[in-house]
C-alpha cells in the first residue's frame, strides 16, 4: 500500500529514513543517532530492517499514511 522512494541510512550511530510516495504526495522521514545498544543484536521479526527501525516505521505508516488511530 505505500510504493515509496527515499533513502535509508545507517552509519556511524545513526539510523534513518526518508521515503516518499509521489502518488500519494506523502512520506515519511526519522533520523536516530546513537541506539545505546548494537542493532545487529536486534534484528527485525518481518523484514530485513532492525527491530527499532520496523517499530518506527510501522508506526509512522500507520498513524501518519493510513491514519490509524489504534
């Protein structure tokens, strides 16, 4: 439901993103520096992103692109 392109990062402490959906005119974007934890010990349960990073952008896509209040 949300066909986006954008650029994810991972380097030195941070972990972002910043996709958009052109059709839609809408997109999401985080930025988090330092995790205090190694995010390889934390691998996501559905895709191959961190577990922080699917949390975020599930969240994101839920609340901010489909408006899901729950």
């Amino acid at each position: 439901g949300f066909n986006a392109v954008g650029h994810l990062g991972d380097a030195w402490g941070l972990t972002s993103a910043m996709v958009f959906d052109k059709a839609r005119r809408n997109g999401m974007i985080f930025l988090i520096g330092g995790p205090a934890f190694s995010p390889d010990s934390n691998p996501g349960k559905y895709s191959s992103f961190y577990r922080h990073e699917e949390r975020i952008l599930t969240v994101l896509y839920r609340r901010a692109i489909v408006g899901d209040s729950n």
